[in-house]
C-alpha cells in the first residue's frame, strides 16, 4: 500500500515538472514589433556642410576613438592648468551634475525592481497564534451545557514555517519587453547625464574665458584711460597757446568721459562672471579666486580642428543615443501592452511544517506540508481600454521616432554651423592680428622717432592708444574663436581625437 502511495506521489510531481517545464519552453513568445528604426543618421552627407573640403584622396587626420583619454578630457586642449583644475573641480563638485547622477541611480534602480518580474517571488514566513474561546457562545453555545464534562473554553495553538513560491509566467513576453524597455532608459538616463556633463563644461570653460577677457578688458581700460587723460592734458596746453582748435579738446574730453563711464561696468560683468563660475562650484565668489590670476586667457587657440569631420560623429552625441535609447524603450512598450490582451499564467507554490506544539515544529517528519496552484487570468471586457494602450503605444513609438529623427537632423545642423561659425572666427583672428601687429609696429616706430627727437609726443601717445585699441580688440576675437571652438566640441561631444601629427595652432606673441 505504501509502495502503491509513493508511485501515485510520485507520478504526480512528475506531471507537476512536465507542466512547469512546458511553461517555460512557451516563454520564448514576444509581442514586441521587429519595427526597422529610422536610418535618418545613414542617409546625411558624409562630411558636415560647414567642411572646408579638401582636395581628392587628401588625409582627413582624425581618429574616432571614444575611449582615448585626450578625447575624455577634450577641455585640456586649450593647455592651460587654470582651466585643467577648474573643469576637475567643477565636475566632482557641480550640483547639477549630482542631481543627474541621482537620477542615472534612479533609473537603474527602476529597472532592477523591473527585471525581477521574470524571476519567481520567494517569501518565508514563521507565524503563531493561540486562540481562547468560551464554548457558551457561537456555534457550542446551543449545546455545550447538555453534555457532561463539555470543556467551558477552547484553547487552540497553531505554529508554521513556510517557504512560499509567487511566479507570473512570462508566456508573452510582457516581463522581458518592460525590462528591456527599463534597460533602454537607462540608456537613455545614462545619455542624459553626459550631454548634462557636457553642458557643464562648456558653460565652465564659456564663463572663464569670459572672466579672463574681462580682466584683459579691465586692464587695457586702464591704460587707455590713463593715456587718454595724459593725452588730454597735452592737448589742453596746446589749446592754450592756440596750437588747436577747441572742438578738438572737447571732442578729447568726450573720449576720456566714455572711458571713465564704462570701466564701472567691466568691474560689474566681472562679478558676475565670477558668480556664475561660483555657482558651477558649488560654492561662492571665493572659490574661483584659486583658479584665475592677474594674467589673462593663453593666446593659443588649441590644437587643430581637421577640415574634414565624418558625420557619423554625431551618432556618439549624447542627445542622439539618449533618443535612439527612447526610440527602442518605446518599441519594447508596444510588447508590453500588447501581452496585456491575453491571458496570464501564475504558479504558487509554498511547503513547511506546522503543528499546535511549539517543540514539533522542527519535525519535518511528521508534521510537513506543502500546496502546489496554478492559476489563469484572462481579460474578458474593459470597455476597449486595453486596444487602446496599444494604440497609445504606438503613438508613442511615432512620437519618439520623430523626435529621433529630428534629434539626428538637428545635431547635424548644429555640428555644421558650429564649424562654419569656427572657421570665421578663426579667419577674423587671423585679421585683427595683422591689426595687432601693425598697430604695434606703429607704436615702436612713433616711440624710436621721439627718442630721437623727430616724432612727437602726441604722435607716441595716439599711437599706443591705437596698439590698446587693436590689442582690446585682439582679446575679443581670441575670447569669440576659443567660444566657437568650444562650441564645436560641444556639438560633436568630443568624440574624436586629432591624430598625432595633426598640426597645432601657433601662440600669438603678446
């Protein structure tokens, strides 16, 4: 008899494994849609517009390695270790870099809680409870004092331990699309967090290089007031002895008034350029003291930007990955609402011991048990809402898809503009320069003939009033070309490396 028990047991835990079996084989069932995503980003032009295009079979000098450490740190192009140290403390210090990383946290906690819809749910419980009951109430309470020696209360106690067993079969592949929905949005958060890092550095190294014009401005105001002042006093003297004419003093008079009026204001912009830098830090005014000096921006514009750039650069763009990773999330969300029509399969399963004395508990012998269910939900009526999440899925599909589309079309604008910007600022360097250098000469020249006392000194003074001007003038193209350099790293995201013989801009001498 007991042989006979132990095969029927066994038998059945048999087909128990069977079904368990079958319904894992059906796992591989998927309602996501194979949708080809948009091939925007195959189809541009294999050079950006703003190219200056060389000729046939010319080298392009650029390497895509997104992984070289010059590429990482692109900032320290401009090889200046103020700027080096400030982007360094920026990014360990940064609020807003914090507040994205969270979020990068966030989501991958998001789709970690996720994934574990495609693993059973195991719990273990202990309980215990003891129960009193009088036995002249309820459904003793009729007949308890017609029986002899009917006890007066009920005393009950009820101990277990359980392991139970919670698995949702993933027959369509609902768990896996949200997962892999999940995973594509960390993509995308992870995206997101660069383009934000990005964005930080560039408004880091824009804020100094402001800051360092701005003392450039402040000193050559100084020296143009001081000169127009002297210029004034000489002109004020010739007036008198009727060497000139009086629309001359006053039209002297009106320079030096509008020097003095705008010297407040460099001082001004100057905080607040150090505020916004204090800001990136985290910190106050204070903190940017350490990383700016009494001398200005270098004069080197960097290393050389190729004059070809492939567009598939834009695809390492962090806002192009970031909507591509959207694109697939919202594929995946489609296979989720599709498996949502049909009907679920669930498996429960729990074992242990239980008994009404404490001490037998642990006798697995005799006081086991176990449950073993299954159980299938079907949706019979929802007034069409479930179609309708279908529908609202792919319109989401559609929405992302044109926002990828428009993301790949845009970062190629941007990339083309940024380099037809770069290439003018480069070439208005290159003239305010010839100004520079001219001016200067023309300062030497008027200083050696007054030492030798042919020139005048008025002629010495307008010219080196003539060198500060140009010289003013010089720091803002230098401050405009490293902004628009700046701005092509931002619209490529850094994601190429100059090859080790690619030429490197020359300083200008100060």
């Amino acid at each position: 008899m007991g042989s006979r028990s132990s095969m029927v047991s066994r038998s059945r835990w048999i087909d128990i494994g069977a079904m368990v079996l079958v319904m894992l084989g059906l796992q591989a069932c998927s309602m996501t849609p194979s949708i080809t995503h948009p091939d925007t980003a195959e189809t541009l032009p294999e050079q950006f517009d703003g190219n200056h295009i060389e000729p046939e079979g010319a080298s392009m000098g650029v390497t895509i390695v997104a992984s070289d450490e010059s590429v990482a740190q692109w900032w320290q192009e401009w090889g200046d270790d103020r700027l080096n140290r400030l982007v360094d403390s920026v990014l360990a210090a940064n609020l807003d870099l914090r507040m994205a990383a969270s979020r990068v946290l966030e989501v991958q906690a998001n789709h970690r809680i996720t994934r574990s819809a495609q693993l059973p749910a195991v719990q273990a419980s202990v309980d215990g409870s003891r129960q009193s009951t009088p036995t002249n109430a309820g459904a003793t309470g009729g007949f308890s004092k017609s029986i002899p020696g009917f006890p007066e209360r009920f005393d009950v106690e009820t101990y277990s331990a359980s392991l139970g067993l919670a698995w949702e079969l993933d027959f369509w592949g609902k768990a896996r699309a949200g997962s892999r929905a999940a995973l594509a949005q960390v993509l995308a958060t992870e995206a997101d967090f660069e383009a934000a890092r990005i964005g930080i550095i560039s408004e880091t190294i824009s804020a100094w290089f402001e800051l360092m014009d701005l003392q450039e401005q402040t000193d050559l105001a100084d020296d143009q007031i001081d000169l127009l002042e002297e210029r004034l006093e000489v002109t004020r003297d010739r007036y008198r002895r009727g060497l000139v004419t009086s629309f001359e003093w006053y039209a002297l008079q009106q320079q030096v008034d509008e020097a003095r009026a705008t010297r407040p204001l460099l001082d001004a912009q100057i905080v607040a350029a150090r505020g916004r830098l204090a800001v990136l830090l985290g910190g106050t005014a204070s903190t940017v003291a350490d990383f700016t000096g009494p001398e200005g921006a270098p004069l080197a514009s960097g290393a050389h930007i190729p004059d070809e750039l492939p567009s598939e650069l834009i695809k390492a763009r962090p806002d192009v990955m970031a909507a591509a990773a959207r694109l697939e999330a919202a594929r995946q969300a489609i296979g989720v609402r599709r498996a949502e029509q049909f009907p679920s399969f669930s498996l429960t399963a729990s074992g242990g011991t239980q008994s009404s004395q404490l001490a037998d508990l642990v006798n697995t012998s005799t006081q086991r048990f176990w449950l073993f269910g299954g159980a299938l939900t079907a949706p019979v009526f929802a007034s069409g809402a479930r179609r309708a999440a279908v529908r609202a899925a792919w319109a989401q599909y559609e929405q992302a898809a044109a926002a990828y589309e428009k993301t790949v079309l845009s970062a190629f604008q941007d990339v083309s503009a940024s380099l037809a910007v770069f290439s003018a600022e480069e070439q208005r360097v290159q003239a305010v320069v010839s100004a520079y250098q001219t001016a200067r000469a023309s300062h030497v020249t008027a200083r050696d003939r007054y030492l030798r006392g042919v020139g005048t000194y008025v002629i010495l003074v307008d010219a080196r009033l003539n060198e500060l001007r140009t010289r003013n003038a010089l720091s803002s193209a230098i401050r405009s070309a490293a902004l628009a350099r700046l701005n092509v790293y931002r619209s490529i995201g850094g994601a190429w490396a100059s090859s080790p013989d690619t030429p490197s801009s020359t300083a200008i001498n100060s």
